[in-house]
C-alpha cells in the first residue's frame, strides 16, 4: 500500500466475489431503475485499489429488480457511471430457486449457525432428502461463480498478468477449489467474515458436506480470519475432518499436494469517513432529538441486527438485572435499543424478533413511571438514528454468542468524542475482543449479572478512566481500516 495515499497499488488484475456487491437497484413509478452504492468495509476498501480497470467486482443479483438490471446489461456487467464506484461491476442473475436454496436454506440456516454455535441440538438440524437437494443449488450456486471468475481472470491479458482472487465469505465457501481448477494460474484468497467452528461442532454438518466446504476452501492459496482464534478452528477442522497437514508455527495446510496459508487480518474502521458521515445534518438531527427524549439521563446504548447470535435478549435480561439491583438508577439511566431487521425470509428470525418486542415490553411494563422510559427499542433500519446513538452513548453493550469480528464495537469509541468516552461492555466471543479486550469492559455472553454489573460498572466509572479507556478503543478501532486490511491480503498472494 502507498503510505502516504492509502491507496492500495496492486499488480496485475484484482477480482472479486462475494454475494452482495457493491451496488443495488431501485425501480421507480415509471419502471426505470436505479443503482445505489452499497456500505460496509469491503466496498470502502476496494474504493481504494488503484486502477479501475484492473479491478473487476463479481457478485449475485439481490432481488427482482437486481436480476432485471442484469439482464439488461451484456453479460451482467453494469453501467455504474456517476457511482462513485471504481471497479468494474458483474452481477450474475443466478436462478431464483437456485439462489434462494444456497443462499438462505444452506449458508445462512445452516453454515451460519454452525460457525455462529446456533443450533438447538436437541431438535435441530436434521439432514435428510431436502437438505442434499439444497446442497446441490449451494454447488451450482458456487460453480456460477467460479465461471464467472475464470472468464474474468482469462480476460486479463489473456492470461498473461498476474490475477489475484478474492473470495468473500461462507457463502462462497467452494470457489476457490473450483476455480483452481479452472484457472489453475490465479493466485486465490478467501476471506470469512464470520467466526469458525471448533471439530466438535463443524462435525454436525454431513460428512461429505463437511469435508466438502474445507477442500473447497484449501484450493485457495490464501485463507484469512478475524482472529487467531478463528483460524486456529479451521487448521484444527483441517486436521481432524481432513487429516491434512497442519503447521501451526507458519500457518500452512498441505493437503492432495496444494500448500494453502492461513492468515489473520482484523477489518477495522476508516475512522476519518465514519466521523465525517455522524457529523452530517441528518445525525445532527437525531442527536438533538435523542436528548430531548431522554431529559439528560445517561444512556445505555445497542446497534445491532435482530440476528440471532447477538444475544439482544440477554442483553435486555441484563438491563432488565441492573434496573431491579439498583433501584437508585430508576429515573437516571434510559436503554436505547436500535436493531435493525435481519433475515425474515427464515421462520427463526421473525420468531426471535418477536421475542425481543416482548422481553422489551415487559421491562417497560415493569419500571416504567409517567415521566421515565427506561427503554427505547427500534426494529427499523435507520442508520443516521444509529450513528446519533453511539455519538451519546455512556455505556456501549456489545454481547454476541458469537461473532467474526463486530465493528459496532470498534465504531462506537471512535464516534464518542473527546472529553464524552463511552465506556464498552464487550463479549469475549467476538473477534474484536483481541484486539480491544485490554481497555472494554469483557464478559461472558450467557451471564447476565456479569453483564449487568459490567453496564453498572461503565455507568459509574470516574470520567478520567472513561475517556482514557475510549481513546484507546477508537485508536486500535482505527489501526487497520479497510485499505490496509485488504492490501494485507494482497500482499499474503505473493
């Protein structure tokens, strides 16, 4: 990376795979349809390589209106001029059954719940008849991929540049051993966003299954993780699923022959970019508004998707331990609770969101006087509402069961300014835990006194200790934003 743009100076073409691209499509009353960038660290990150014509982004149509977006582009290839968006855009129209059967019954109802440690073992899952027709369309789903990818590669000077792969995520868990097969010249990494799962519990899914999603990603040359605790799950599933051979000193499996390294590389916040876009008049808005709702009382506060491994309902079991254990807060402290809806095509996420408005109501019901609301919960996508909500936050509550990284936990010190520091109580089972566990306040996901004695603890810490803890967080929360996190990548493919 160039030190003194930031910019990322790769050499040769630069592809791209991941499920959700960089950009989504709206249709408007008279039928014409329009791109929208997307968020999120992998896009800003990308915004970054120099040269757009050697950056080619591959990703799957969303929606209806994504999928007739692509077919009206030649081969996919989007038209994203005034975009902002540097790279060369392809968006496969995937079938519908296809995408939906891979996408939501195999990556999302089940990869995610084993790496994420979801399931209810004493009922669930059980494979049978359905689940190998599904695995089927997460084959296919997989290969379209890995097609496109190889025509892409070919197209780099006709195979004589150098062409660096990078594959995003669970979902796209096989490309890699299939691409190499295809373009056995390209150099492929493949990234997972999301924790892994230890051989105890990798070893619910199907044998065949299971073998099959490790040799799919050990046909890369490059596998990168959150944290050391993630990658050192998967040599271990290397080992005990596959027999492979693991060396843990340099972080390489060799397995059928292919050497593919294992390497962690933390995503982190561009800290510049986040505090320029809460400063706009639209949060500025939202802030004013928060206080007069909240009448000057300190503020406990929650950014989160209604995502099962979030745990919001221990966290507001938690709130609901610290209200009944002290009582002198009755009146001083309000829990602003935002979530923003997640995955309601599955039956377990509108039933969890459900629960959360209950478990909200009843602490309401419980505590709630005429002039004191001690809890707010939104379940809407507002995100300049969110960004309001870290900026005031005294105590941030971020307790997953299980989580790859989580950059609310990185985003919210860095936006509680100086002279105001939020203090962080923080899940020992996030990614980010490695990195900000030495100034947050940590705690077991699944004990709720120990939660709530750490939000008591945030609410009555000396200011001094506060913003020194806050500073510290919004500095290693800033060490490597996401320019750096994917030259780091780059980088491991040399």
């Amino acid at each position: 990376m160039n030190q003194q743009s930031g910019v990322v100076a790769p050499v040769g073409r630069v592809l791209v795979a991941s499920n959700r691209g960089p950009v989504s499509f709206r249709r408007s009353e008279d039928g014409t349809l329009s791109a929208h960038r997307g968020g999120g660290g992998l896009v800003s990150g990308l915004s970054s390589v120099d040269g757009a014509g050697g950056l080619l982004w591959i990703c799957a149509a969303l929606s209806d209106v994504d999928r007739a977006a692509a077919r009206r582009s030649p081969g996919g290839r989007l038209n994203l001029d005034g975009q902002g968006i540097t790279a060369a855009v392809r968006m496969l129209d995937i079938p519908e059954r296809t995408f939906d059967q891979a996408y939501n019954s195999v990556a999302n109802a089940t990869l995610w719940f084993v790496n994420h440690l979801l399931y209810d073992i004493p009922s669930q899952p059980g494979f049978g008849p359905a689940f190998a027709a599904e695995w089927e369309s997460y084959r296919a789903y997989n290969a379209a991929f890995a097609r496109a990818l190889a025509e892409g590669a070919e197209d780099a000077g006709g195979g004589r540049a150098p062409v660096r792969v990078m594959v995003q995520d669970y979902h796209l868990a096989l490309v890699p051993g299939m691409l190499a097969q295809l373009r056995p010249g390209a150099r492929i990494a493949h990234f997972s966003h999301t924790p892994w799962a230890p051989p105890d519990y990798f070893r619910i899914l199907p044998g065949n299954v299971g073998r099959e999603l490790l040799e799919g990603m050990l046909g890369a040359d490059h596998a990168g993780f959150h944290c050391q605790r993630w990658a050192d799950a998967f040599l271990d599933c290397c080992e005990a699923v596959l027999g492979a051979g693991v060396d843990r000193a340099t972080g390489r499996v060799t397995y059928q022959g292919h050497v593919c390294g294992v390497g962690v590389h933390p995503l982190g916040v561009d800290a510049a970019s986040l505090r320029h876009r809460a400063a706009q008049p639209d949060v500025e808005a939202h802030v004013k508004a928060l206080a007069e709702v909240t009448a000057g009382r300190q503020l406990i506060v929650r950014v989160d998707r209604t995502e099962l491994s979030k745990n919001i309902l221990r966290g507001l079991a938690a709130y609901r331990e610290l209200l009944a254990g002290h009582p002198e807060l009755h009146g001083r402290v309000t829990h602003l609770a935002f979530a923003y809806p997640s995955r309601y095509d599955l039956p377990e996420y509108r039933d969890y969101t459900e629960s959360v408005k209950r478990m909200a109501a009843q602490i309401t019901a419980e505590f709630a006087t005429p002039d004191w609301e001690p809890l707010i919960l939104e379940v809407r996508d507002d995100y300049a509402r969110s960004l309001a909500a870290l900026r005031v936050a005294d105590v941030l509550v971020v307790n997953p069961i299980r989580d790859g990284m989580n950059l609310v936990a990185k985003e919210g010190p860095i936006l509680s300014g100086p002279g105001h520091g939020c203090a962080l109580v923080l899940s020992s089972e996030t990614g980010a835990c490695a990195e900000l566990g030495e100034h947050a306040l940590v705690v077991n996901p699944f004990d709720l006194t120990a939660t709530a004695d750490a939000m008591y603890r945030g609410l009555t810490m000396a200011p001094a200790e506060r913003n020194q803890r806050c500073a510290a967080l919004a500095q290693a929360g800033a060490a490597v934003p996401p320019a750096a996190w994917l030259a780091s990548q780059l980088a491991a493919l040399d």
